[in-house]
C-alpha cells in the first residue's frame, strides 16, 4: 500500500543529497536553485543535463543563495548514460561521505524533450525515433532511479519525484511522442510508489510554463490548435514562470497533503 497523506510531508531544512536531471535551464534550472536555497550545511546538490555551461550557470546560482553547500555538475547525454556511468556519478558525488550522514537523499527526474510534434500519431513510423524518445525520457529514467534508491538504501527519509505533465493524461494532438512517454512514465512511479512504501513519490505536474520548450511546440505543432492555445497563453500572459510553478512544488512538498505516487497537477 501507497504510505497515508501524513507521511509525505518533506523538510527541506537538513543535511540533504539531492540530485535532479534537465537542471541547466527552465523548471529544471529554477527547481535546483530555490530546493537548495532550504538546505543545511553539508548537503550535496547534484545537477545533471547536456549542457555544461547551463550547469555551471545553475550552480553559479545556487551558491550564490547558499555557500554552505557542495554543488556537483555532471554533463551527461541521459539517452545512452549506462547504469555504469550513472552509478559513477553518485558515487564520485558523495566522495567519502556516507549515505548515513544525510537526514534526506531526493531525486528529481525532471529530464524531458517534447518529440516530434510535426508528426501525426498515424505517421510515427521510424522506429529510431521511438526508441531514441523512450531512451532519454522513460528507459533512462527508470535506471537512474534504481541506481539512485540502491546507492541511498540506508538514508532514513527518501523522496523521489517525477515532473509529469496533464499530456500523460489527456491526448494532445500531435504530442504522441510526448504523451506516450508521459503515461509509460507516470505509471512507472505510480508503481514504485505501491511497492515501496517507505518511500515518498511524487508525480508534479506543472502546469503550461513559459519554457523553451513550450516555444518550441507553438512554433512546430501540427495542429494549428496547439499552436495558437500556448500563443493565447502567452499573449494573455497567462503562462506560467518557472518560479511560480517551483514555489508551488515546494509547497506541496512541505505541507504533505499528498499520497505517495499521487499526481499533483499546479492548479491542484
């Protein structure tokens, strides 16, 4: 059984381990600068993405609003990152430190690329393409996460977070590739969360973002009325920013009204 509401409430105020994917820029960037800003002295932040100069800008950021902390980047391409590589990465993180010495070890998969939204579901034939799209944002995930939990097995408090999206739940034209990964993705954790009841798993949906990656499905979308949704968004600014959809993730996390594996959406 999933654990009760009461038991996923998350202080942030400690010595933490904590890791998130696609932290060079957008929610990713956003998410990694205003968690660590909470942490105690000691705590290791790990920032995961291709883009070295994006990480370094991250980290940049993030010890500027708290010194007192480790900031390790790792410029990683998470579509073919082996297990190897991934166990590597958290083991030369933590150097000699021990998992014990952490009163928190989290994981945020927020990693994720939109696909080919000029396609059509009925012309999503290349099976390349379908296997380079579940590579980074399904196949990855999952081994990443395994080697996370086994490396954090004796840390007393474990949070694991998936940054979803509405699109794993209702079908949007052309995001095929999208919403497939979505759903596949979102059930992943969903079971995780009923089999592992010690642990605290979040599904967080966070709403339309002004991101490049909503730039990129206004001006590629195959169906005009994608397009011209995230355009009104926009030209209302009524699009969200990453900060505000950060500072609702944070709250949801501290007040714990939520059941492990849960899907939080922002408007929730």
């Amino acid at each position: 059984m999933a654990s009760s509401t009461s038991g996923t409430k998350i202080d942030l105020d400690q010595v933490a381990y904590f890791l998130i994917t696609g932290a060079s820029r957008g929610i990713g960037q956003r998410m990694a600068i205003e968690t660590a800003r909470r942490f105690r002295a000691g705590s290791i932040v790990v920032l995961l993405a291709r883009s070295a100069s994006g990480l370094e800008s991250t980290r940049a950021e993030i010890l500027e609003v708290n010194p007192h902390i480790t900031v390790v980047t790792s410029s990683v391409d998470l579509s073919n990152a082996s297990r190897e590589l991934l166990e590597d990465i958290i083991g030369k993180s933590l150097g000699k430190k021990p998992v014990e010495s952490f009163g928190l070890a989290a994981i945020v998969h927020n990693v994720g690329t939109i696909g080919n939204v000029e396609r059509k579901a009925i012309d999503m034939a290349d099976r390349q393409e379908w296997e380079e799209y579940f590579a980074t944002n399904v196949i990855t995930v999952g081994v990443l996460n395994s080697c996370f939990l086994r490396r954090f097995g004796e840390c007393p408090r474990k949070l694991v977070v998936n940054i979803t999206s509405k699109a794993c739940l209702v079908p949007f034209k052309s995001m095929g590739f999208y919403c497939s990964g979505k759903a596949a993705r979102e059930m992943y954790f969903k079971v995780l969360a009923n089999e592992e009841p010690d642990l605290v798993v979040l599904n967080y949906s966070p709403g339309p973002v002004d991101t490049d990656m909503t730039v990129d499905i206004q001006g590629r979308s195959n169906a005009k009325e994608i397009r011209a949704y995230f355009k009104g968004l926009r030209d209302s600014t009524t699009m969200l920013t990453t900060h505000q959809t950060t500072a609702k993730f944070l709250s949801v996390l501290e007040a714990g009204q939520f059941k492990s594996g849960d899907h939080v959406d922002y408007y929730d």
